[in-house]
C-alpha cells in the first residue's frame, strides 16, 4: 500500500528531482516520502541519486562537480535534491529509506550518521581504503559502536589563531609569548590589546584542555571528563590572565573580539574558520596559525572540528553501489579535494593534501590545515550542550570569585551529569557551529541583496 502511495505521489509530480547541473531546494510543504531508488533508466543509463543539506558556497561546488562526474562517466546519470536543514534531510531520507526507497548517496554532517545509523537506513561501510587519510578528529567522530557508516569527506567550524600583519612581526608560538605581547603594547585606556580571549563561551575555553593533554568526552564510551586536571589548569591559566594579571578584559563578548581584530584594536584573537571569508572580504591583512602551546604546557589547544560526510542507504546494492561507491571515490579524489578548498569555506579531510602545491606554498592554507590536524571531533550536540552549560557557569563562578577552580571541575562534572540526565535544566549557548551558522546567513543575504 505504501510503495503505491510512492508510486502515485511520483506520477503527481510531487518527487521531482532536477538534474546534477540545477540546484533544487526543497520547500516545507513538499512530501517526506521520495521516489523509489532506480537502477537504470529505460535508455540504459544507470541513474542514482544524492541528497544534500549543504550551505550555498558548498552547494554550488556540488552541483559543478556532479555535472563533471556526469560527463566524464556517461553511463551514469546522476540527480540531486537538496534539502533546506539537517532535520528535514535525516526526516525525509528515514521516511524513504523505511519504505525501500531514497537516494544511494545522503551528503550531511557527519553527526546525523548516528541517528540513522540507529534507525538501520544507512549501509555499514567495511572498505577502509580511505581512513588512513583521514584527519584524526574527524576519524573518532565516524565511529560508531566499532562500525562506519561514513565517510568524512569534508571539515569546517574549528578555531585557530588571527593575527594583524600590519601589526604582529612575529606569531608567538606559545601562550607565555603571547603574555609577554600584551603587556609590552596592551593600552586599556585606549582599548588596544595585543590579545583577546572569548572566555564567555566554551568552545574557546575546550581546546585548553586538549592542549593541557587531556579530553571532555570519550567517543567509544560516551562518558563526559570534566573533572581533570587538564580542566583545572585551564581555569588556572584563566584565572591568571583575567585575575591575577589582568591582561585582558573579561566582559569582551563575540562581536565586541570580532569588531576589535577588525578595526585594529586588537592584534591577535581566536576565532572559526569560517571568518577567514570575513577578514578577507574586509581586507583586512591578516594571517592564520596554530593556536600557540598552552601557558607552563608543552601542547597546541585542540579546538573541536566538525565535518561533512557521505552515507550509503541500505538499500543500495548491486550496480548503483558500484556507481555510487565512484561517485564517492571521484570526490574523495585530491583534484576535488584541492578544488572546494579554494571554492568553499571547508578544509579537505585528506592529511595527504599538503603535499599539494596550492596548500604547501601558501602559508594561510598550511597553517589552517595544521590547526585542523590537531584538532578533535566535536562531541554528539546533545552532550555538548551539556558540557558548554556546565563549564560556562562554573568558569564565570571562579572568575568572580565565588569557588576556586578546585572546587569548579568537581562542580562541572556533576552539572554536566545531572543536566544529561534531566536533574537540571538547561540554558541555550552559543556555539561555534551556531557562529557559522549567522555568518553564513548574512553572506546569504548580503548576497542575494
């Protein structure tokens, strides 16, 4: 009964899908019940399908590329759809794959792999021909209870070190540098700083961590670790800059760092990848590195990395598998790879890639990419909005003073724990994958005004 709703709601029209060179954007209204997974036109041209919820730059690279593939392999023809939101992609693709049917190819952040995985629509990926090659941080992301079933194909949303060419000589190459920076040419009275540090949100504070050689999350376990001594000595090196020192200015939120670096007010600041195409755009004269080795540590920060990937529905065998397992390989491919480099606002997951030309003579490129090598996959977002409250209200806590940072990472572990397991309520964050989000919402509309 249900395959013949399919089959009518198709001939409706209602499931068109356009070719690979038209971008198509799916409305709310449009039906969650896609067409049936073809093997082959009547022609004989073997037809498979992809689904996408990419962001407009990424999206357009998609569209050329699959028109590329298209015409160096004519006996594939291949059709996309793309999807407004990450929600309604995973909604529509469990609907079609439930009912035998969907694309053999979903394109989604490597995340949604878990969901669906649980719900058995994705096809368990057992070639390992491309995970060696894979960023660490985006490789502990793909696993899921000792199986695969994506493959990173690109990464995005991580943070790194900016700094002024006009005004830094020298990157500082670690924290105890940097300290010594700011207080040669910090001038408060005329809001000039040598650093700014966003410690009002957590993901600015988590690389710390990492760099103090421990972790906020286990991926095979999913245990949550807050109560480290990595944490302590992260609030320690906080205390010290905001307290001790009074280096830098703690009530310096996002847009106030953001506008700062911008008009020159500040020398160097912390902020996401996806702010290269802001500074650039501005004109600003600006450089990229690694976040420098933590204050009295021997480690860069580790900022969380997100990343896109592609996923198989289990229905797809046979001679669209094959078809669909060469689209992948095309993509996967370092001509791709170094293309969406220069023509999105993602990295290549390849650690390959920098023996490219085009990254390892441009000092911008190598050093974005030696930030993404080092660091870690972001945590499932149910767990990370636990993590970013808990710490955000036990930093602010001993930063006024009220606990010291000894007592704040018994506390943070615990908050974490009773906000996971509903003891506590929970209130909304910032994150950095939400900064991307704005940013690239504005270009959109700067764009298209």
């Amino acid at each position: 009964m249900l395959l013949t709703a399919i089959m009518f709601l198709t001939s409706c029209g209602i499931f068109k899908n356009k070719e690979a060179d038209v971008v198509q954007t799916d409305t709310a209204a449009e039906t969650s019940l896609p067409q049936q997974v073809e093997e082959s036109s009547p022609s004989g041209i073997l037809e498979i399908n992809v689904w996408d919820d990419l962001n407009p730059k990424e999206q357009i690279e998609l569209m050329n590329d699959l028109e590329q593939f298209g015409k160096e392999n004519q006996g594939i023809k291949v059709k996309s759809r793309h999807l407004r939101s990450e929600e309604e992609l995973m909604d529509q693709f469990k609907a079609a794959s439930l009912a035998g049917a969907g694309p053999e190819i979903l394109i989604a952040r490597i995340e949604a792999s878990y969901k669906l995985a649980a719900a058995s629509v994705l096809k368990p990926l057992t070639d390992e021909k491309y995970y060696s090659d894979i960023l660490s941080g985006l490789l502990e992301m793909s696993r899921n209870e000792d199986k695969r079933f994506v493959i990173p194909f690109r990464a995005y949303d991580y943070l790194m070190l900016f700094y002024n060419k006009d005004l830094v000589q020298k990157v500082p190459a670690t924290f105890s540098d940097l300290l010594a920076y700011c207080k040669e040419v910090n001038n408060p009275k005329e809001k000039t700083f040598g650093f700014l540090l966003n410690a009002k949100e957590a993901d600015w504070i988590i690389p710390f961590v990492g760099g103090y050689q421990d972790w906020i999350y286990d991926y095979d376990t999913g245990a949550i670790s807050l109560d480290s001594e990595a944490m302590l000595q992260t609030l320690k090196f906080l205390e010290k800059i905001y307290k001790e020192d009074k280096l830098l200015p703690y009530d310096y939120e996002y847009e106030d760092i953001n506008n700062a670096f911008l008009t020159g007010k500040a020398h160097m600041i912390i902020n996401g990848s996806w702010a290269v195409n802001e500074y650039t755009d501005a004109g600003l004269n600006f450089g990229v590195a690694k976040i420098p080795v933590v204050w009295e540590g021997y480690k860069n920060p580790t900022p969380m990395i997100d990343g896109y990937g592609f996923m198989l529905n289990i229905n797809c065998y046979g001679e669209p598998l094959n078809a669909a397992n060469k689209l992948i390989s095309y993509f996967m491919s370092a001509g791709i790879q170094e293309k969406w480099n220069s023509g999105t606002q993602t990295v290549s997951v390849l650690k390959s890639i920098v023996q490219l030309p085009s990254v390892k003579n441009d000092q911008n490129s190598i050093s974005q990419f030696d930030q993404a090598v080092i660091c870690r996959g972001k945590p499932p977002d149910d767990i990370l909005r636990f993590i970013r409250d808990a710490i955000m209200i036990n930093t602010e806590n001993v930063l006024n003073g009220n606990i010291t940072a000894e007592e704040a990472i018994i506390k943070m572990q615990e908050d974490a724990l009773n906000l996971k397991s509903g003891k506590t309520g929970v209130s909304p964050t910032t994150s950095t994958d939400e900064k991307q989000t704005e940013t690239s919402n504005s270009q959109s509309a700067e764009t298209s005004g």
